[in-house]
C-alpha cells in the first residue's frame, strides 16, 4: 500500500473548485519525492463553488479509484461537497487493491465511510491547495512524505493543563468534528467504541463546538471511546451576546468529556494550521507522555 520512488500519486477534487495555480507547488513536490503525478480528468471543472457537478467529481473519483496505475489519490481541498458524492461511488476495486487515500477537513467524509464499512486505512494529511507558499510548511510535507513512504510516524507535543493523561493505544478515527457530527445516523457514521477519537475544526462559532459534543454525547459516542486527541480548533467565532466568555473550545470540549475516565490530550499539532501532521486513520497509534510532552507513535 506504500509509495516508493516512481510510484503514481493522483490529485481529484471531491468538493470546492480548484484553479490550476492552488496545485502548482504541490504538482513539483509530489515530482521532487520521485512520484509521478496524474490528474483526474475533471479536476478543474466548475459547477458554483463545487468542482464541476456531483457526477463529475464523483467520476473522476470513481476513474482513480479503478485505476491499477494509481498508487494514492490526495483530495486537492476541503470546504463542502464529499458527502454530495460518497454515495455515488463504488468501492469494489478499492477494496480488492486498496490505495492510500489522503487528505483533510472535508475529506473526512472519505475517511469516515472508507475506516467505518472497509477498515482500510486512510491517511489525515495535508493538502495540494496547503502546499502553496503563503501555506507552506516543510514539516508538515515532509510528515506527509514519511507516512506515504511507509516510515514510522513519531510526533511530541507539549502537555495541556487540561489533559487527563494515561498511556494508551488502540485504532485512530476521526478527522473534523463538524463533518463527524454531520454522519451521525448515516453509511459514513464512525463507531467509536474502543477507538481514540481525533478531531479538529475551524471558523465554527463556539456554541457549535458546544452542540457537536452535546449531539455526540447524547448519542452515546463517548460511553465506550478509549482515548481523544483534540487538534486544532482555529478561527472561532462568539456570538453578540458571548456564549463562551473566557473560555476557549478546548474548555468547552472538556465540559462534556471530563465526567469519563478516558485519557485526553490536546493540542496535537494537527488541523487547519500550518503545522498539520500527517496521521494514519483505521491504524493503530500509541500515545505517552512524561512531565513536559506527549508522545504520538504509529
């Protein structure tokens, strides 16, 4: 399932629309780790804000998806328009040959359905529309680059006051909270039971990240989760009248999860910011820590 030198990445667009000069960059990076890059036929199209019609994003999907040649396919960018698709598409050939299918935020909808009815991994990483110089992060290419290569994925960040800290392992699910949230009931809906949940968001206002938890405690997504690894909760918005006051999201998350006895840490250096480290999810992990930093290995 690893790329190695002369390996085939692909670039499909699943959701928004993309403009050829938000790939360029990561076209040249893709081709300077020895990969050769193939393009889905209906990358650029354009149908209001989505890259072309639902039938066309999930052709061109579909075209890689079946394709012997390709190795991986990355989702060029996020914003909304997976889930119009993951319907449409059909997942035989994958599953006999599975491929590394990367990618973030939006593309959660492929990582939720593909981790939840295939068990199959998937890989949460950066992004060609990140990969542009105002984005640009080596570290988070070059986690990106270990993990499609097939080379051990070692991360430490710094320990959060809030953390309940306790050694575990186990699989990794999750990916954006908001699109988590939004599969509840559906195909696509992740079980959490004796997994560590990731998750992450953006731009959401804080009673939102309030009613996501609420939503997923109320339906019993957390009675049974063995661990949670919070990441970026970035751009927040408050209301006219302040919902959270002086409390930020990671309080707001620790108000519904604090009454388990599971082990949580925040802060992963993984989401909409710069430094997005790339993860394996369906795949086991271990986390540690020590008086200073956790410790994230897969």
């Amino acid at each position: 399932m690893y790329l190695k030198p002369n390996s085939t990445i692909a670039i499909a667009a699943t959701a928004r629309h993309i403009d050829k000069d938000l790939i360029a960059n990561a076209v040249q990076v893709f081709e300077s780790w020895g990969l050769n890059v193939v393009l889905s036929n209906y990358l650029f199209e354009q149908e209001n804000a989505f890259a072309g019609s639902d039938e066309k994003r999930a052709l061109g999907f579909q075209q890689l998806l079946d394709n012997p040649n390709i190795d991986a396919i990355v989702i060029a960018r996020g914003g909304y328009g997976t889930v119009r698709v993951i319907d449409k598409i059909d997942f035989t050939k994958f599953i006999q040959k599975p491929k590394i299918i990367a990618g973030f935020s939006d593309v959660t909808v492929l990582h939720a359905h593909i981790n939840q009815n295939f068990s199959i991994q998937t890989f949460h990483s950066c992004m060609p529309i990140t990969m542009q110089d105002k984005y640009f992060n080596e570290v988070t290419n070059q986690s990106f680059r270990n993990a499609l290569f097939g080379n051990n994925i070692n991360y430490q960040f710094a320990k959060h006051e809030l953390n309940n800290c306790k050694n575990v392992e186990g699989e990794l699910v999750g990916g954006n909270l908001s699109v988590l949230y939004s599969l509840l009931g559906s195909p696509s809906d992740l079980n959490f039971d004796g997994k560590i949940l990731f998750i992450e968001d953006i731009g959401e206002y804080y009673y939102h990240i309030d009613r996501m938890m609420q939503g997923l405690d109320r339906a019993g997504k957390f009675k049974k989760l063995k661990g949670l690894l919070v990441g970026g909760m970035n751009d927040m918005n408050e209301n006219a009248a302040p919902f959270a006051f002086n409390k930020n999201c990671y309080q707001i998350i620790n108000e519904v999860v604090g009454k388990y006895d599971f082990p949580v840490f925040y802060g992963f250096p993984a989401g909409h910011e710069n430094l997005n480290l790339c993860v394996k999810l369906a795949a086991h992990c271990k986390i540690s820590f020590d008086n200073e930093n956790v410790y994230f290995v897969q």
